[in-house]
C-alpha cells in the first residue's frame, strides 16, 4: 500500500497496516487485563471498611507482594490467622495486623554515629 491508500483507510476506520491485537476493536474491555489497573488507587487495608476476613488478593495488597507468593506463604505457614473454606483462602485482618507489628523493625533514627 502507498501513504495514500494507507491515509484513506485510516479515515474510512479501517486498520491498515496495523496488527490485530493494536486496533481498538481487537482490545480487551476495560478491566479485561492487569494492564489497566495502574490507574486505580490501591485499597489500604487500615481503614476501617475492610472486612475482617481477607482474601488472598487483599493479604498481597497489604503486604505489597503477589497473590502467589501469599500462597506461598500460606503453604510454608509463614501467615497468621488462615482459614480455607474449600478452595478459597481467607486470613483474618486482625491476625495479620497484630503479625506485622511483631515483626516490625525499630527505626535507626537515634543511632547516628
């Protein structure tokens, strides 16, 4: 195709020259992938809407890590307060909250030298 062709199936809507997974029509809705969520503020798990039960997506958001390696975790025992319904993995706020001030590090802020 020349740059002319190529100009006038661009006004007419069509795609030429360009891949399929690029056209608009050929994209995921919104939503449709992880690619997307960039945007979206992240959820804290401090406020108080979070119910007391969390599941693993949320424990990975607490803890800024993926939901595999919370299963990971999950598997090794290394998470407080896991209850498994079936298949589904839910931990209880509370448990991992208080787990986290235990292992909280002291601030170095008084030991300069």
């Amino acid at each position: 195709m020349d740059e002319r062709n190529v100009r006038e199936a661009q006004q007419e809507g069509g795609a030429a020259g360009k891949p399929e997974a690029s056209r608009p029509s050929a994209r995921r809705p919104e939503g449709g992938s992880s690619f997307g969520r960039q945007d979206r503020p992240r959820p804290r798990v401090l406020e108080d809407g979070w119910p007391p039960l969390l599941t693993a997506g949320e424990v990975a958001v607490a803890l800024r890590t993926s939901r595999k390696a919370v299963y990971a975790m999950v598997e090794r025992a290394q998470l407080p307060g896991v209850t498994r319904i079936g298949r589904r993995l839910l931990v209880r706020r509370d448990d991992l909250l208080a787990w986290l001030d235990e292992r909280r590090a002291a601030s170095p802020g008084g030991t300069r030298r």
